[in-house]
C-alpha cells in the first residue's frame, strides 16, 4: 500500500499548474514561495498594475505607487506542467479563471483608451494594437514543430514582438497599463515525444523573445507570466458571473456592512481609487501647511509691540476729532 500511495503521490505532483514570472519591474517584490488559486490570478493582476490593494493571502506580492507597471503579458500553456525559464515559480490550483474581471477594472479605472490584445490560434484581436500584430511580418522558418495549430500560435507571437518593437515609440506614450493575453494550446496534439520536446523548446524559445521585446519596449516596468497548466483553465463565462452578481444583489440587506449600503445607495462602484494615496499625500501635505503657515501669523500678531508705530494700533484707534 505504501508503494501505492506514493505513485498516487508522485503522480498529483507531476499533473500540477505552475505560474512563472519570466518579467517583473524592480519595483515589484514576489515571495521566494507559495502557491495561488487560479480564480485568484486576475486578483493578483490587479494587484500587480497597481488597480486595488486586495491581497492574496496564499502569494502576498509588493508593490510601489512611485513606480507602476506599464504592461502586462499572460501567457496560458496548456497541457504542460512546467515551463523552464528565468524568474520565480509558484504552484497553481486549477479552479478556473475569469479573464473578465480584470479587463472590467481597467475599464472602469482608464476607459477604452488604451491597449488589450488577446492572442490564439486563430490570430490576434482587441485594440488598434491587434491590426498591427496581424499586419506584422515575421519569418516562417523560425518555427519547425509539425504541429499546425502550435505552429500558428507561435508565430502569432513572435508577431506580438515584432509588432511590440516596432510601436515602441506609441506604446511609451501611453498612460495606461497595456494588456496582452496569449493562449498557446497546441502542445495537446503532440503524440510523439520527440516531437513534444522539440515543441517544448521552441514555446519556450517564443516565450523568451517575448520577455525581451517586453522588458526592451517597457523600459523594465513589464510583467510577463507564463501560466502552465496540466489541464487547461476554464474560464468562466459572462452567465455565471452575471448570476454571481444577481444573487449577491439579492442577499439580506442586513448581512452587508453599512459602508457596502452606503457605496452601493450613492452608486459607488469602487471603495477606494487607484490614485488614492497620491491624493491623500497631496490634500494633507498642503492642510499641514496652511495650519503652519495660519499659525506663524497668529503668533507673530500675538507677540506684536502694540505702539503707535503698528499696524495694530493704526487700525484698532480711531482718530479722536477736532474742532
């Protein structure tokens, strides 16, 4: 029974997810371990574009207001276990991932100006920056694996770094956090173990260019992660999570704190703004400064000779008169 519990074992160990930051900003401090929930990944997305300060408890990360990161590239492998590159690794538990939560705060924080690009097989949609990727030119012999589907999604990427240099100039301007979603499921038609490797090697030569052209163009302010699942994540649909939203509106006003009431009777959507520190900075920097400053006067005026020669004397006597 031993010998079984340890193959069981062995087994649960190889079939995990992994998530891997090829690209993180100095600015940005990831813990030397840990692990993270898939559904919790957009959640320490927005963390990490600086959108909310909600924690992950199971991979706290900090970050720096003075030094925001300026993109964001999520690469989805599926079935792979590992990924072998630069950067910190944590373990993923597949519960599923909602990629909709993260593209709905940055809506709501920059608006639609700005890039969001998702990439597959089929080739690359979103923002003015998909026209761009699509009408990139890349040579086709820099990917040799045998699989059709693999091959088009690779080369979708190595058109994301030829379209990343060559807009360099545009994306510096921007500012707003640009996002890049890539999919890569060809592994999955791999049979053969030769031929699985080699593809192995060329994701993860893709991969690599792909941070570069990343760290180059973004001036190190760019996170890439590379999300290898043994299974692929499923996301979750728009349905579910409108009846997610539909069943919490419907809850006992009672069990809500009186400050979610109070947010949600004044149309509130979001409790705190991203720029909320540098706002608290700027309105408290400059009332320390006019109490200060109103101080100083009222102590000068208090300690004021009152002769004939001050101001006070000249405008508190009134002028007796003559005949």
């Amino acid at each position: 029974m031993r010998w079984v519990a340890g193959l069981l074992a062995l087994v649960l160990a190889c079939s995990a997810s992994t998530i891997r930051f090829t690209a993180v900003p100095r600015s940005v401090q990831l813990p030397e371990q840990g692990s993270i929930l898939s559904s919790e990944i957009p959640t320490l997305n927005e963390q990490l574009l600086g959108l909310s300060t909600k924690p992950v408890s199971t991979l706290p990360v900090t970050t720096s207001l003075f030094a925001p990161t300026r993109a964001l590239a999520i690469v989805n492998v599926a079935d792979l276990d590992l990924i072998n590159a630069k950067g910190p690794s944590y373990s993923v538990e597949v519960d599923g991932y909602n990629y909709e939560s993260l593209e709905q705060a940055l809506a709501l924080t920059f608006g639609a100006d700005r890039e969001s690009v998702q990439i597959n097989k089929d080739g690359a949609t979103g923002s003015q920056m998909a026209q761009e990727i699509t009408s990139a030119k890349v040579d086709d012999a820099q990917v040799k694996t045998k699989s059709e589907p693999l091959r088009d999604e690779l080369l979708e990427v190595y058109k994301l770094v030829a379209a990343l240099k060559s807009q360099g100039a545009k994306l510096t301007k921007s500012n707003s956090p640009d996002i890049y979603q890539i999919t890569i499921t060809g592994l999955s038609n791999l049979v053969d173990s030769a031929d699985r490797n080699a593809a192995i090697v060329e994701v993860q030569n893709a991969v690599k260019a792909l941070t570069d052209a990343m760290v180059e163009v973004y001036g190190g302010q760019a996170v890439v992660e590379v999300i290898a699942n043994s299974t692929p994540i499923q996301e979750k649909s728009s349905a579910s999570a409108h009846n997610i939203v539909k069943r919490a509106v419907g809850d006992d006003p009672k069990e809500k704190d009186p400050f979610t009431l109070l947010r949600q009777q004044y149309n509130v959507s979001v409790a705190v703004s991203s720029d909320y520190a540098a706002i608290f900075a700027i309105f408290a920097g400059i009332s320390i400064f006019l109490a200060l400053f109103v101080l100083y006067i009222a102590v000068g005026i208090w300690n004021m000779d009152p002769g004939r020669d001050s101001i006070i004397y000249r405008m508190t006597t009134t002028r007796m008169k003559k005949d």
